[in-house]
C-alpha cells in the first residue's frame, strides 16, 4: 500500500495550519498561561519574557509553518512508499 505524497502533504500543511490559528489564538486571549506551559515544555524559567504578537508575525509564522509541514508530509510519504517498495520485494 502506497500513501499518496500530495493528500498526506495537505493533510500535514491542513492540520499545521489549524493548530498554528489556535495557538496565536490562545496566545491572544491567555497570555500569562501559555508562557508558563511554554516555560515548562522547554524547562526553563522565562519569568523577564513576553509574547510578541503581531498580524505579521501570525501570517509569516502561518505561511511558514503551514508550507514545511506539507514539505515534510509529502518526504515522509515518499520515505514510506521507497522503504515498503523495497521491503516488500
């Protein structure tokens, strides 16, 4: 079975996109919170910073994020379809 490179590139740029628009969103409304679950996901205290949010910085982080997730959906589905081809044989 071979995984379509271009549906599962959408797919990775799709769901990328809609987590991107829900964490500015969260970022926007909560941002005390977040910057505490940031600090504990990287384990650090970033207790001096604060969050920068932008219009610009939503559109570039969204074009950007959106476009290297579909890059990386579409090489993981060609890795896939090279390694089961050649297992398969």
């Amino acid at each position: 079975m071979n995984l379509n490179a271009k549906s599962l590139a959408m797919s990775f740029a799709i769901a990328t996109a809609v987590l991107w628009v829900a964490c500015s969103l969260l970022v926007a409304v909560l941002p005390g919170p977040m910057m505490a679950m940031t600090a504990h996901m990287f384990h650090s205290d970033l207790t001096g910073f604060s969050w920068t949010l932008t219009w610009t910085g939503f559109f570039i982080g969204l074009v950007a994020w959106t476009l290297w997730a579909a890059v990386a959906g579409w090489l993981i589905a060609l890795m896939y379809n090279r390694f089961t081809s050649s297992f398969m044989t």
